[in-house]
C-alpha cells in the first residue's frame, strides 16, 4: 500500500462518542465537492477550486486509497482526515514520516469533531504502525488548526515559509509502551 506501508485498507470502522470514521462511498461525492470547493475551509489553503471543475473531475464515487477516512456524523459526512506518507516533503524535518491533515465542512466547526475524530485516527495509526512519528503542517495564521496541533500533542519543529505566509509545522511523536 503507497502511502502508509504494509496497512489492511480499509480498516474496520472507527468509532468514537459522536461519530464514525470509514473510506468514501458514492453517497460523499456532494459532501467532497462542497469541502474542496469551499472558500472558508481553504482560507489557509490555497483557495478553492471551481465547482464545476469539481463536479467535472468527480463523475463517480469520490477516489479510495489507504489512509483517507470519511469522517460521518448522524450518517452524513462531514469531513475528511487524510494520513499519508509524504517522501518529496518540501521540509526535510518532514521527509518520509506520514502527515496528518484535515478538513471539515464549516457548518460544524466550533464542535470539537476535529479534535474528536484526528484523535480517533492518530490511535488508530498509532495501533497499525506503532512507532511511526507524524508530522502537521499549517499556517502560522490558522488559529484554528494550531489550537487543534497543541491538543493533538503536536508539538513544535520548525517554522518557515512558504506560499507567501509563515507556515508552521510540528511533530507527534509515537507512544512508546514502557517496559
């Protein structure tokens, strides 16, 4: 499996208090356009891209490869989680270790269903391939996404730009069972 290694994909469904994390079905393909052609959830992104570019490029089921979760609530799909090995990484801090990344629709924003569902993941990732560190990169601007890196237990690496604004990029280290 590219991305993550030698991991059963998909992966039994992740359950937490309020919601599920599984691959995408066909049912998500409006819920997919709608995040990525979304101008508040890629603020800090590089901006949207066209919705009819989108619906273009999306004729059928939204694309399944390892380490990208549907994250569902009350059945619907609400956003994404992505856990992918990146080896061209642009940092060399980051080069070969997997990168979390995220995104969720605005309306539920301010739920905690971020914290609530790159937690669920993380233990997940952390259960299939023990050891592995994980890396997060986001803008310095993001408040958001660095308040969430701060609870996830992400913590400082490096600092630097990119994309014409300060970038910021901080490291999980694996959970090592004492002996």
């Amino acid at each position: 499996m590219e991305g993550l290694g030698p991991v059963a994909w998909p992966p039994e469904l992740i359950r937490t208090e309020r919601l599920v994390l599984r691959g995408p079905e066909t049912r998500d393909r409006a819920a997919f356009i709608e995040l990525l052609a979304s101008p508040e959830v890629h603020t800090y992104l590089g901006g949207p891209r066209p919705r009819d570019e989108l619906e273009h490029e999306m004729s059928g089921a939204p694309e399944r490869w390892p380490g990208s979760f549907v994250v569902e609530l009350d059945g619907s799909m609400i956003g994404q989680i992505l856990l992918r090995r990146t080896p061209g990484h642009h940092r060399p801090a980051a080069a070969g270790k997997v990168d979390l990344g995220y995104l969720f629709l605005p309306r539920v924003w301010g739920h905690g269903y971020a914290a609530e569902a790159c937690a669920a993941a993380l233990d997940w990732f952390a259960g299939v391939l023990p050891g592995e560190p994980v890396v997060l990169a986001t803008q310095t601007a993001n408040a958001r996404s660095m308040r969430l890196a701060a609870k996830l237990g992400f913590t400082e690496v490096e600092r630097f730009e990119a994309w014409d604004a300060e970038q910021w990029l901080g490291m999980r280290s694996p959970v090592t069972p004492s002996s």
